[in-house]
C-alpha cells in the first residue's frame, strides 16, 4: 500500500484538532469542577488623601458638611438659614401687647380669687366652686406670662390644686380657708407681678407652643382638662395673635398654626354644645376623645415651627471635622 503524505499546511489543523479532543476527554473524566478565583465584594481601605479633600471633589470635608445642610454660610462658618434672625427690638411691641393683655386676665382673676375666698368663708359651696372656675379660666387665660412668675406661680398652681382637690370632695368647706386665702393674696399681687415680669423674645416665642403643650402633658386626663385645653387654646390665640405681624413674613407656619387653632376651636365648642358646658374626659365619647386628642397633637405640631421661625440669632457655626478642613 503506498502511504500518501499530507500536504505540508494541513499538519497544524490536525494537530490541533487532536489536542482538542484529548482535552475534552481529560475534561469529562474529572468528576470535580475547578473553583474560579473571585475578586473581593468591597474594596479596601484607601489611604487618606495627602491634599485633605472628599474623593471625586476638591472640597475638604468642613466645605462639603456645610453643603449638605442647604444652607449658605458666613465668613465665619456660621450657618445661615433660610430666614435672616429678627432683630430683639422688634418683639417690643408684641411683648407690650401681650402684657397689657395678660394684666387684664390677672386683674379678672384677683377679683374672683376674693370672691372664692368669701364663699369659702361663708361655708357656700357652690358659690366657691363657681368662683374657682372663673379664678382658674383666668389663671390659664394669662397664658404666657405664668411661666415667669417664679414663686408666686407656685403659690397659685398649688393654691388651685388644693382647692380643687376640697371642693369636689366631701371635705367641709370651712376647711379650705387656707388655700382660699392664699390664692386671694397671690391674686392681689398678680397684676403688678406681670407687668414686672421679664418676657425676652425667646420666651414668648416658646410660650406660643408651651401653652397647649403644658395642657396636654399635665392636664388633659383631670377633671379639668377639656376646660383647661380651652383656656389655654384662647391664650395661645392671645400669644400668636400678637406675633402675626412677625410672623406673616416668616413662610407659611402662620398659616398651618391657623388652621390647627381654628380646627381645635371647632372640636371643642362641639364637645362644650353637645355637654353643655365643659366636662371632664371620662365623660367623652370615644369619637370625641380621639378627636380632641388629634386635633391638639396637630396644632401643637403647626405651634413646634414658630420658634424657629423667630429666632433672634444665627446658629452656631459647624464644628471643625477632623482630617484638615479650609
């Protein structure tokens, strides 16, 4: 037989075409596949930039803080927000408006603090529980100025706690002499004590949340707490009806505030038409329970923005980050 050579090009391709298959097969007898190596899921750390700036800006770490708050800054890296501080001297007015206000309140209820404290005298039980009412409503009713009353807010509170504690109770009238007294000379002193009493912009400002906010944590579940929610709701209006001015060009919190006041003023005069007169929570519904409860957590919510709407300062300035800000 003669044996053909093949021609010098086709070798290579036979070649590979055998080293293929051999591959192939070595493949198919190995019954374990071949782990693949794998890259890390995160990277490692980085070293720190020799130039101090945030990777992919040339910004050091103070310069991008102070962008993350969306506010510009001043030279001297305090923050400035949105709406510019308002000047102290531009709360005299409101302030004065207020006092004269919280001076008539005071004056209505040293009038019925002698009233109570004659009733009590005479043994008249139901006269003395209608002066405390009144000697209450105009207590809550001065509003803002009682927290900064000092001891003679004390002697009230205490005075009126004691008294109510007696009169709704099977305690002989006669016996409720001493907190009967001691309210009456409180409210002898009150008028004056308010027009001394120092209101800084500050405290103003807060006491137009604090008002309703003290109401609903101390108040709200007593006997007197829907009453009390009233009173304080109309020494709130008292308290933002002086600030509007300030307050109209200070963004929409005015507006949220007023809606939350006026929905709440709704919500109560229902409850007071439907009981005829003010009672006490366990007497409510639990519709109307829920209602009242909403409509305070929302107005207080609207009342939380006026204070920072009526700051009289800038913020401080950022800290310095560690890692070499500019």
């Amino acid at each position: 037989m003669t044996v053909r050579r093949l021609p010098f090009a086709v070798a290579p391709v036979v070649l590979a075409a055998v080293l293929v298959a051999v591959l192939l097969g070595v493949g198919e007898r190995d019954p374990k596949p071949r782990l693949l190596s794998h890259a890390a899921v995160a990277p490692g750390r980085s070293a720190p930039r020799a130039d101090g700036t945030v990777f992919g800006t040339d910004e050091s770490p103070q310069q991008v803080a102070r962008e993350a708050v969306e506010n510009s800054t001043g030279p001297d890296g305090t923050v400035l927000p949105d709406l510019h501080p308002i000047p102290a001297k531009a709360f005299r007015a409101p302030v004065a408006r207020y006092r004269e206000y919280a001076v008539v309140q005071a004056r209505a209820m040293d009038a019925a603090a002698t009233s109570l404290r004659s009733a009590v005298a005479r043994g008249d039980r139901t006269a003395a529980r209608t002066a405390f009412g009144t000697t209450f409503d105009h207590w809550l009713l001065a509003g803002a100025a009682y927290g900064a009353l000092g001891s003679l807010d004390a002697t009230i509170t205490g005075s009126l706690d004691a008294l109510e504690a007696g009169l709704w109770s099977r305690r002989p009238v006669g016996s409720l002499r001493a907190p009967a007294g001691a309210l009456a000379g409180a409210g002898r002193r009150l008028p004056a004590a308010v027009r001394r009493a120092e209101l800084t912009p500050l405290d103003f400002a807060t006491r137009a949340h604090e008002i309703l906010e003290d109401v609903q944590r101390d108040r709200l579940g007593d006997r007197l707490g829907v009453r009390a929610t009233a009173d304080s709701l109309a020494a709130t209006r008292a308290v933002i009806g002086d600030l509007e001015g300030l307050l109209r060009a200070r963004g929409d919190v005015l507006a949220q505030v007023q809606s939350g006041l006026g929905q709440l003023s709704s919500t109560l005069a229902a409850i007071r038409r439907r009981h005829a007169g003010w009672p006490p929570p366990q007497r409510l519904t639990r519709a109307e329970h829920e209602r009242l409860t909403g409509r305070l957590g929302a107005t207080l919510e609207a009342l939380a923005g006026v204070p920072g709407d009526l700051e009289t300062t800038y913020p401080p300035a950022i800290p310095k980050l560690a890692g070499g800000g500019r």
